[in-house]
C-alpha cells in the first residue's frame, strides 16, 4: 500500500520538477506513472490544484489516454492490438482466446498479480498481425497457440 507522506514528498518534487513547465499535466502524469506504476487517484486533486485546473479536466485527461492506470499493473503487462487491421486477421478471436484463457477482461489484473491485460489500438504491426506486446516487446502473427505459449512462459 502507498504510504500518504511518500506520495506527498514525491508528489511534491514532481511537480516542483514541472513548474512553469507550459502543458504539464500530461508529463507530471506520466512522471507519478514512472515513479509508482500507476496514478494514485489520491495524486489527481493536488495535480489540478497545483495546476489551477478542474479534477474533472484532470480526470479527463488521465482517463482518456489508456496508458495511464489507477492502479498498480501486474508484474507482466500483456497488450493485443485492437486496431482493425489486426482485427481483420482474427484479432478478436485471439483477444477472445486471451481473456478466456486468463479470466480476465480488459484493464483488469489477476488475483496473484502475474499479468495485467489491455488492449491497444495499433503497435505498427499492420503486416504482421495480430500483434500484442509483452512487457514491452512487440510480438507478430499472435494466434490461440502463442498466446497459451505467453501466458505459459509467465508462470
């Protein structure tokens, strides 16, 4: 659990870090990302208020970009390509499979913190999909076999 007066120190020399800094708020957030895996919801109201800016434009901003998180990620983060051209070569079916295979939906993490699916909308695969990412390393013509191979190799 994140301690109150950790996230209020570095919180602090976040946006201190940021200061004048015209159009800020997205690398202060991505900033309190790198620092502690996610954006606290507690971190938002004194971003916006050091910002002079609603919480909701806050919010708004945080929610609209989907890397950003609310909560700390699994320890692997498994991303399959929504984008229509990896649809169109059997990206739902993989998606599908993918889910299934965890018990996950998207955004959510499984109960012993092993992986975090989400989705992403196109990795520059295009030619070689379905595409995923796996802590960061792109993956090319994914189909149910590799995926079982993924979440296998993440035991």
């Amino acid at each position: 659990m994140l301690d109150s007066a950790d996230l209020s120190a570095r919180l602090a020399e976040i946006l201190h870090n940021h200061k004048g800094m015209e159009g800020s708020l997205l690398p202060i957030l991505h900033a309190v990302q790198a620092d502690f895996g996610y954006v606290p919801p507690e971190a938002l109201p004194i971003i916006a208020k050091d910002l002079n800016i609603s919480r909701a434009e806050a919010h708004g901003v945080m929610s609209f970009y989907h890397d950003f998180r609310e909560k700390p990620a699994g320890r692997h983060v498994l991303k399959l390509c929504r984008a229509e051209a990896c649809q169109a070569v059997g990206g739902n079916e993989v998606a599908a499979h993918a889910q299934q295979a965890l018990g996950l939906d998207w955004h959510e993490t499984s109960a012993d913190g092993a992986v975090t699916l989400e989705p992403i909308f196109c990795l520059g695969l295009c030619a070689c999909g379905p595409a995923a990412m796996l802590d960061g390393k792109l993956i090319g013509r994914v189909d149910a076999a590799r995926i079982d191979a993924l979440i296998g190799d993440l035991a």
